[in-house]
C-alpha cells in the first residue's frame, strides 16, 4: 500500500504562502436521463435505484459535448468568480478517467480553448479520487513556491464508457464537470491538509481496461472478462471499501491540520451513493446534514462530483468564510483521498476590475480560436512548402 500525506496547516501561518479556492464553476450536459427512462431500456425500476443508491437522475452528454467542452463551460465560470485572466494561469489540471484522448490531454485542450498560453497541463488518473488529488498538487505547487495559480478541473463523460446492459453499473454514473482556481495568499487558511492514499490490490474492483491492457488486442474482453473501454464494478464490496476510507481518511487529515473531527462544518464527499454516505457519517459520529448530497441529480460523477457539490454548496450558503470543509474522495485504483481546507476568499487586488476583465477575458476566448486555426493553418502550408520544394 503507498502512502502520503502533508498537513500541519497551523505551523508558522503569518510567514507561509497559502493556497485558496478562489473561483468555482460546474457544467452538465443538457439532457437528463431519469430512472424510468432508464427502465424503458435495462430492467430496472426507479423504485430499486433509488432506495439503493438515493439517485434519481443524471445528465448525459449529447453528440456536442464531451469531457473538454463540460470542463471548458466549468472553467470559464471559475475564472469568472476569480475574476483573472485565463493568462494569469500557471497550471491546468484536468482530473478524469473519460479523456478525449489517451493524449494529448483534456487539460491541453482546455488551455488551448481558453487561451492560457502561460499556463502547464496536464491530466491527472485517479479515478473517483482524482479532484482531491489534483488539487492537492496543485496546493502543494502554490505553497511551494513554484506557482501562483491553477486552475483544478474534476470532467468525465462516464455515460460513454458504461456497458449500457449490465444493470448492476450503468444506474449508478452520470456526466458534468466542475472547477475551482486555486491561488497564492499570505492571508491564512485554504488548503490545511490533505490524505492520499492507494491500494492496488483492488484494482480488480472497480475499472476500465484501456489501450496499455495485456489484453488490448482482444476486443472482447481483458484477461478478468471485464470488456475494453467498458466499467467492471464489484459492488459490494466497493460499498464496503468506501464507508471504511472515507471515515478514515477523514480523521486523518483532521489530525494532520490539527483540528477534532467535531470542528468540521460541512463534508463535500464523492458523490456515489447516498447510503454510503450516510453510513461513513454515522461512523465519524457526524449528523449526515454536515454531509453535501446531490448525488439524487447528478448520479456518480466521478472525479467532476466533488466540485460540482462544492458549488452547489457554496450556492446554498452551506458554506461560510472561516469554516472547515472536508472534501473526500474514494473508488477506482483502489485510491481514496481527504483534504481539510479552511475556508476564506482572500479580497481581489485593488487593480482587478469586474467589467473590466469580464471583457478581457471574453476577447481572450475569441484569439484563442483564431490563435488556434492560424497556428495549424500555419503549420499546413509550411508542410505544403516543404513538399513542393522537395
Ligand atoms: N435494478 C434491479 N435489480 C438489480 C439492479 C438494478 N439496477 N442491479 C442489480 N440488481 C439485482 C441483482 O441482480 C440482485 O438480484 P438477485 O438477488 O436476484 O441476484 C439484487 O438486485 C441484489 O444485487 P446486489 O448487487 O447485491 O445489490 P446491492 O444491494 O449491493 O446494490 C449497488 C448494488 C451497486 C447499488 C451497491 O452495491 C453499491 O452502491 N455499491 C457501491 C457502488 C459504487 O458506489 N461504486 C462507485 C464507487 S466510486
């Protein structure tokens, strides 16, 4: 099993740089598919998929959406709240298990898109646990020093991967994104403490054999009858694995920030399942109000469910300045990762204009399209050039 972890958020406060969540931003598909749509195809009822797993709808991408274009929505709308220059970016994380591509990555796409020509991207595997981790990095880059801001992405299309006949998995997953621009600050708080954690040795649980598969010639099914590019699940005992993690996790990057797990405000759990949820609650002695749920709307989103709860949440006024949120995440890999951040949006500098850079922002997205098209124009007619002059 591998372990990490970093935390200490208390320590010699007034002299650290810290790193806060200061814009946020989700996008869905425009089309929601309920339970009894769904039972008009896989027999299955709204009455068994809601008293399992408290889902009763998720969104699913049309032919025009896609994983790049939901985290491209997220993130205009992050920088939006931020109110900073796709420019002023250093980092670009896309978390997600449903890429456009093996490469180059969605985070590429989206600097491309959004005309971040400053910025690093990159995606980052880690299934369901995959926002906490990035943004742990991203975190880690900023109090380090090495970076002032990023822009941290959970975005799946996780309808195109699922075996739409096997009814034990194609309930459970739905499609979105959401985003959060994370910056530097002596102002103290933000992140405090994060928990990472893998366990390999579930990897036959929960999964999605790909390209590098020992299998992937065989376009069936991989060396445990899971088919390629089609989710396998064992649920109950993923169910099991989940309640266990979460509670763990939880108290442990508590201790790490130095804080009880009473203190805890409010838990932005992955959104799974809500039986799980209530049942890692009753486990921290937590009321299962301090946990977020949505998971009724949006079914599991994978790595896009956590942001896309912290929106909602912070839309409900769930969440105030000075409050310890939780953010928790578990699945795939096995991996599972927790993260305290205290929370407080430091003031926006006095130079940034909301108007202002509205407009700047919205001229920025219009070069990056012609930006983009040039720069490959270009590219065409120099091969032309060179082939004509051989
Ligand atoms: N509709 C109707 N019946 C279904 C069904 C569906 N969609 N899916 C399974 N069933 C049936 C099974 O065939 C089984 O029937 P049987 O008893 O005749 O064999 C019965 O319901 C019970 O199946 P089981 O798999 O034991 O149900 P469960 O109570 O464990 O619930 C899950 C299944 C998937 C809802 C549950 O295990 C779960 O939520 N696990 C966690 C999954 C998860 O969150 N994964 C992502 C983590 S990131």
């Amino acid at each position: 099993m591998a372990t990490f972890s970093s935390g200490g958020g208390e320590k010699n406060e007034a002299t650290e740089r810290h790193a806060h969540v200061v814009g946020w931003g989700m996008a869905v598909p425009e089309s929601a598919l309920t339970n009894e749509e769904l039972s008009t195809f896989v027999e299955t009822s709204d009455e068994w998929i809601f008293a399992r797993t408290g889902i009763r709808q998720r969104y699913i991408a049309d032919e025009g959406e896609s994983t790049a274009t939901l985290a491209y929505k997220a993130a205009q709308q992050a920088l939006e709240i931020a109110d900073i220059l796709p420019t002023d970016l250093d980092l670009i994380v896309v978390a997600t298990s449903t890429p456009e591509n093996i490469f180059p990555s969605t985070a590429s796409l989206v600097q491309d898109w959004l005309n971040a020509h400053d910025a690093g991207a990159f995606d980052l595997s880690a299934a369901c646990s995959g926002f906490v981790y990035a943004l742990n990095m991203a975190a880690d880059s900023i109090r380090a020093g090495s970076i002032q801001s990023a822009l941290v992405i959970g975005a799946e299309t996780m309808s195109r991967i699922l075996d739409w006949q096997d009814r034990s998995t194609c309930i459970l997953f739905g499609d979105g994104a959401g985003a959060v621009v994370l910056q530097a600050s002596e102002v103290p708080g933000g992140v405090l403490s994060s928990v990472l954690r893998s366990d390999g040795a579930g990897s036959d649980l929960l999964g999605i054999p790909s390209v590098g598969s020992i299998d992937a010639d065989d376009s069936r099914a991989s060396s445990n009858g899971a088919k390629l590019y089609k989710m396998y699940m064992a649920g109950s005992e993923v169910f099991r694995f989940a309640t266990r993690v979460i509670s763990e996790s939880i108290e442990q990057t508590c201790t790490a920030a130095g804080i009880q797990v009473n203190d805890i405000d409010l838990v932005i759990p992955h959104q799974a399942n809500l039986r799980i949820l209530q049942a890692a609650a009753r486990k921290l002695g937590l009321d299962a109000d301090k946990f977020m749920s949505n998971v009724e709307r949006y079914g599991n989103t994978s790595a896009a469910s956590i942001p896309i709860a912290l929106c909602e949440a912070i839309e409900q006024k769930r969440v105030q300045d000075k409050d310890h949120i939780a953010l928790v995440g578990f699945g795939g890999g096995l991996a599972w990762a927790a993260m305290l951040i205290r929370w407080g949006v430091p003031e926006p500098s006095e130079q940034q204009g909301s108007m202002f850079n509205r407009q700047r922002r919205h001229v920025q997205y219009r070069i990056a399209k012609w930006r983009s098209r040039s720069r490959r124009w270009r590219r065409r007619v120099n091969r032309k050039v060179r082939e004509i002059r051989v």
